[in-house]
C-alpha cells in the first residue's frame, strides 16, 4: 500500500511539472521595445507582465530597451512585434515611397502633453516670450516649425531665437545655471520633475495653442507583417495591455511600484518620489477624455498630419494613414 502510494505521489508530481512545461511551452514570445529608459509612460506594460495578464493571455512578454537605431526601425525589422514611438516621430518613416511597415495600434496617451518651460519671471509665458531668448533645440524640422508657427500664432519673430543644441538632461538644472533659456519638456516627466525638485518656472503646451498640434505622444506600434499574420495574437496583447493601463488608472501608487520593480537599467533606483507623482499626474492622463484605453480620434490623428503636410514637412498627404483601432476592439 505504501509503495503503491508513493508511486501514485510520484506519478501526479511528475504530471503537474509536466504538465506546468507543457503550458509555459504554449506561452506565445512577445518583444516590446520602449523608445527609452523605463518611465511612467510605461507602467501599463509593466503592470500587465507583473499581474500576469500577458500570461493569462498566452503571451510571455519581454520588455526590452530600444536597438541603436531606434526601437521604430526595430519594429520595422521585425526584432520586436511591438514598440512606443509618438505621431511625429513616426511620420519620416511614412513619408516614403515605400513606406515602412509600423502602425500605431495604441495610444498610450490621449493628448499632447508636451510644451516648452523656462525659468519663472522670465517672460516666456506664451510663445512670443521666446523672442530673443535662447532654446536648446534637437534642430528637428517639424519641432522647429511648430516653435515658427506657435509664435506667428502670436505675432512674434522665429528669427530671433537664438539655437542652441538640446544636450540637456536634467531641465531644471540647466535652467538654473542659464544653459538655456527654454527647453521642449514632456510634462508627465520633466514638468513633474520640475515640480518635485521645487523648480520655480513657466509652461505653455502645444495643445492650448492649436489643436492641430493635439498630436498623439507615445503611442504604441506594431509590425504590419505581425499584424497581418497573428492578429488575434494582437488582440490578445493589446487587450491586456489595456488592462494594464487601467490598472494604473485606479492603482497608481502600487503601479508606480511595479515599474520600479520592474526597471532592470537601475534609472529609476533613486527616483522614487518622481516616479510616484508622475504617476499620479498620467493616471489621469493615459484615458483622459476617451471612451476606453488606448482609442485613436481619426479626426485629431489627421489633423496633425494634415498640418505637417500643409506646413511642407512631408512630401506625401499621411492623413488616414500610419494608425488603426483595430486590434483594440475585440
């Protein structure tokens, strides 16, 4: 009886570790490529792998950091099924005569976020404060023609800006010791930073100025090839990524930590405080007025581009082109 037993013990042990292979066998492999260090951008994707909503999609998720030429032409190439880029980003890679196979399937964020901050006092409310000031520029056409064209809106003169290379990377710092007058920030991250470290300054968006610039930044993208062939697979990914998202929506404090966690390039060890309000500030920000996680506007999408085209910063009309919400619905 005993042996009979143990036999029957060792038979079911072998089964549940055969069987718990078995499943993880089963599990579909996912690259996603960030466009960056992990920030709260992020945390969706994160939050997801952590709860184990990838796995309990099939999916076994790998999270990684962006090739050296970019985590768009990665995703191009087929090296990761999916990756975070932004609209205006992806637009060089549309604007071809053969057009590179990536298309947005996700916002992470509903709305443009990102604006221009300078030193508090200094004038640079509107973007005719930037009239003889100095801006640290990437020397970007389409970032510099929407510096031109915010300050037309205004009546003032580009040409007295004075250029010079956007090497920054703590903006307050640079600030304070007067590297730059003003810098292109992306408020989630850098004016939350601004915020924490007690940085007095100013801030104007895009958005507020013309809702064609209301562009999507970050938003995730997807090889078409993938996309073409494995579709429910795509489905799958993206319904627990929204998951994910949603549970940074309600539980920002704990996904704050799943990110930390989470982080393998140790950029987030000492920024613990930065990374709770910033995630504070996206929780509302990831959904802001939609109806559901992740929903493109085609109206908004296409406005963008329709200005990018109209203003001659692509040789091709992209409106309706680049972005899907097909893989959001089930």
């Amino acid at each position: 009886m005993k042996k009979n037993i143990v036999l029957i013990f060792t038979l079911l042990l072998v089964l549940s570790v055969f069987c718990s292979v078995s499943a993880e066998d089963t599990l579909i492999p996912i690259t996603f490529s960030l466009d960056w260090t992990p920030n709260t951008n992020h945390t969706g994707v994160y939050a997801a792998k952590e709860l184990g909503y990838y796995e309990e999609a099939g999916l076994d998720v790998q999270i990684v950091q962006p090739a050296e030429n970019g985590a768009l032409l990665m995703c191009a190439a087929g090296q990761a099924q999916f990756a975070v880029d932004a609209q205006d980003t992806m637009a060089p890679s549309l604007d071809l005569d053969e057009p590179l196979g990536v298309t947005a399937v996700a916002a992470i964020l509903q709305h443009n976020t990102s604006g221009i901050i300078s030193r508090k006092g200094d004038g640079i409310t509107s973007a005719k404060g930037l009239e003889g000031k100095v801006y640290a520029t990437w020397d970007i056409p389409t970032e510099l023609e929407m510096i031109r064209y915010c300050m037309e809106q205004e009546g003032a003169d580009f040409s007295t800006v004075k250029l010079i290379p956007n090497n920054i990377t703590d903006e307050p710092a640079a600030l304070t010791a007067h590297q730059a007058d003003a810098v292109w920030i992306f408020y989630g991250w850098s004016g939350i930073n601004a915020e924490v470290s007690g940085f007095d300054f100013d801030y104007w968006d895009f958005r507020s100025l013309s809702e064609d610039l209301d562009y999507y930044t970050p938003v995730i993208i997807a090889n078409n090839d993938f996309l073409e062939n494995h579709a429910d697979t795509a489905k799958a990914f993206l319904s627990a990524t929204a998951k994910g998202y949603e549970y940074c929506i309600e539980h920002p404090e704990e996904a704050a930590e799943m990110l930390i966690a989470g982080d393998t390039t140790g950029s987030l060890d000492d920024a613990r405080e930065l990374v709770y309000a910033s995630q504070a500030y996206l929780a509302d920000q990831y959904k802001a007025d939609a109806e559901s996680w992740g929903v493109f506007d085609e109206s908004r999408w296409n406005a963008f581009y329709g200005w990018l085209y109209n203003n001659e910063l692509t040789a091709h009309d992209l409106t309706g082109l680049g972005f899907t919400n097909e893989y959001l619905i089930d």
